[in-house]
C-alpha cells in the first residue's frame, strides 16, 4: 500500500471509529445514498452480505426516526451482531448463504417487497485476477435474480413456468459491489433489462489499488 493510499485508508478507518461505525464500509453507502438517495424513509432495506454491520446502521439511520416505521433486513453467511449504535429494532438479522434464499424467505419479513436490495458481497481473493473478478460477477448475479428474480431475456418467447419476479418492488433500487473486469459488461447488460438508470459509482473509501465499483441500478421497470 503506497504512503498516499494508507493515509486515506487510515482516514475512513479513525473516522468510522470516531463516528461509532463498525467499519469504513460505512462510508461508502454514505457517499451513494448522498448521491443517489436509494433508501427512503421509512422504507424496506434488504442487506446482502452485512457483515461487518456497517451497512446496516447507515440504512437505518436513512430510515428516519423510529415512527415512520420501516425495515432493515441483514443476511450474512457469518453470524452477525447487530451493532448497538445507530441501529434500533427495525434492524434483523438472517444467518446463511445469499445463494440459498428463496423469495417466501424474505417476504416473510417484508411481505410487500423491498424498495432497496444492497450487496456488499465479496468473495475471499485468490490473488488471481481473473477469478477474483468471475467469482465477484457471480455474487453481483445472485443480487440481481434476488431483486428482480429470473433474469428474463426480452427475446425470449415465454416466461419460465414460474411466478418469481424477485423481491425488489417496482421503481426500487439495487445497489451492488463488483470487480473491474471481463464479465462486468454482461452483469450491466442484464441490469439496464430491468432498471432505468444505471450508474458506476467508486466511493472515496475504495482503496486506490482495489478493482471494486458499485453498480447502482435505480428504478426497477414494471415487470411484463
């Protein structure tokens, strides 16, 4: 790490500290939910790949305060503790694999759906670019088919025989990480079917040398 890029490492980490937050991933949603305003008060936020937590209290600081109601729902394949600060009882937490979630699972907390799917997934590096990249294409297309369900090509002639539509409700947005790199043009393709705006968004507290961006998808297109 060059001496430029720890002293901003170094940065959002005494910040995140200094704040209350877990980790300076809290910064990051900070910066998109600035920019891009995905989570609305008193909204349905589904947290894909929560751990640490820091996701999970900024999205419910952006719920407002405890009367407007909403929902912040966490899934982690590591068992996570809700951070005390910033987080109140609109925040739960599911243990297991995204890759193992079904739609009846989550609408069991949120049984109209989610004005925002995030997806903060990371698979463990290998050190190899190329996998590192394919294996972060595949999370960012679990997040997609958990939002907007089976990744229906306009061509084709008919629907699968099945009713799942995702659970990311109409005009919702989904905010996902993924690396730079070959694969990412499909991931987008796949994502302008279903979302009026797509943006690429690199917060300031991404390390300098790392390949990930987040792909910020807003306003789901009604389905048909």
């Amino acid at each position: 790490m060059s001496w430029s890029n720890k002293v901003l490492h170094d940065k959002f980490f005494k910040q995140a500290k200094k704040a209350g937050y877990v980790s300076r991933a809290a910064f990051k949603l900070k910066e998109i939910q600035d920019k891009h305003k995905i989570i609305s008060p008193g909204g349905f936020v589904l947290d894909l790949g929560c751990a640490p937590g820091a996701w999970l209290q900024v999205a419910c600081q952006e719920l407002g305060p405890r009367k407007r109601g909403g929902l912040v729902l966490g899934v982690d394949i590591q068992d996570v503790k809700i951070p005390q600060k910033f987080c109140d009882d609109r925040v739960r937490v599911l243990q297991g694999d995204a890759r193992d979630l079904t739609p009846q699972m989550l609408r069991e907390h949120g049984p109209q759906g989610f004005d925002a799917v995030l997806s903060d997934m990371l698979p463990p590096t290998t050190g190899h670019a190329e996998i590192d990249v394919e294996r972060s294409a595949e999370l960012a297309s679990v997040a997609l088919h958990i939002a907007v369900g089976y990744l229906f090509d306009k061509f084709e002639e008919e629907r699968p025989p099945t009713d799942e539509s995702g659970v990311l409700k109409a005009k919702g947005s989904l905010v996902m990480k993924i690396f730079e790199g070959s694969g990412t043009g499909e991931i987008v393709a796949d994502a302008r079917k279903y979302f009026e705006k797509i943006s690429r968004v690199r917060p300031q507290a991404t390390r300098k040398t790392s390949r990930e961006f987040y792909l910020v998808c807003k306003s789901r297109k009604p389905a048909g």
